[in-house]
C-alpha cells in the first residue's frame, strides 16, 4: 500500500492535479472537487491550503512557469539570445492560454482585478530576463542603450501575447525569427 504524501510532496501532486484540471478544462470548469480526485485526495486537504479556486488556479500556473524557466545565459550574440528567449517562451505557451481563462471567467466579474493584477500576480518574484538579455547586449555595444523605450522594450514580449492568445499556440520558430530579425534588431541597432 502506497504511503500518504505530506508536504512538499503532497503540494506537488496537488499542484499538478490543479494544472491537468485547468489544461483540459479551462478555469470555468476547475473545480476544487475535481483537484482532489484527480490527486487522490480530499477537497479539505486543499482548503487548508488555498482559500478558493483563485488561488489554487494562480498557484497551479506559477509552479508550471516555475518548470519551465526562461533564463538565457550570456551567448555574446543578442540575436541568438533573443532566440533563445522566445524558444522558451513558447515552451510556457499553455500556461498563457491557462492564463485568458481564468481572467475571462467569473472570478474577475467578483473581484476588482484587471489583466494587470492577474499578470503581477503570476510573476511576482520572478526576474526580467529580456531586461537582462538587453541590458548585456548594451553593455557589448550590440544596441542603442537610448532606443529601448517602452513601446520597444516590450514589443517581443506583445507580439508573443498578441499571438498566443489569438490561435492558443505558440508561434512557430519561422515567425519568432521574423520578429527578431526584420522587427526588433533593426529598431534597436545601432546606427
């Protein structure tokens, strides 16, 4: 007979219960049942750990983002960097998807929250890792430190959103190239 899980491990299968529910059945149809089942548990083993669906739902999406890191090491080449980059990205394509349901649901017509506060919500804590791959190529001389104004610094990052959130899938590498190469280097190369 298996034994009973407790800490960590049991948040884990939990967790895990939670994300499978949110993939097959978007945040309108997670249930706090269905979590348990799924993990083999009771639902009040989740309540003692999560108030609502809300917040097992935000603490679902942030352990998968947890798995699937962004960092980009120092390549010397922001090119290959942005690239890398946006490889990763799209390895958390899903969760985004995961993500417009649940601000697209019910829990959003109850609470005061926008987009905003769903998205720092899911990154707090988390480092700006195209800010660090733009700050080293800077410091190489790559880019005009003086062109990475708001609408540039975080046009990757929309066109990413922009078409996940249009076709729930990530874009493909023939694209993610595209925008690197004939959008993004050009508007912040040097002259």
């Amino acid at each position: 007979m298996k034994g009973r899980r407790r800490g960590a491990d049991l948040e884990a299968a939990l967790l895990d219960a939670a994300w499978a529910e949110l993939t097959e059945q978007g945040y309108a149809g997670l249930t706090m049942e269905g979590v348990a089942n799924r993990a083999g548990t009771s639902r009040p083993v989740l309540a003692r750990r999560w108030d609502g669906k809300a917040e097992l739902a935000i603490a679902a999406i942030r352990r998968r983002r947890a798995a699937h890191p962004l960092e980009v090491a120092d390549r010397g080449d922001l090119r290959a960097e942005l690239l890398e980059y946006l490889e990763n990205l799209s390895r958390r394509a899903v969760g985004m998807a995961v993500v417009f349901t649940l601000f697209m649901s019910d829990y959003f017509q109850d609470e005061p929250s926008t987009p905003q506060d769903l998205r720092a919500a899911l990154i707090k804590g988390d480092t700006d890792i195209l800010a660090q791959i733009l700050g080293r190529a800077a410091d190489r001389g790559e880019i005009d430190p003086a062109k990475l104004v708001p609408p540039v610094v975080t046009l990757l990052g929309d066109l990413f959103r922009h078409h996940v959130l249009m076709t729930f899938s990530p874009p493909p590498p023939s694209l993610r190239t595209a925008w690197v190469d004939t959008i993004f280097l050009p508007l912040v190369g040097r002259q």
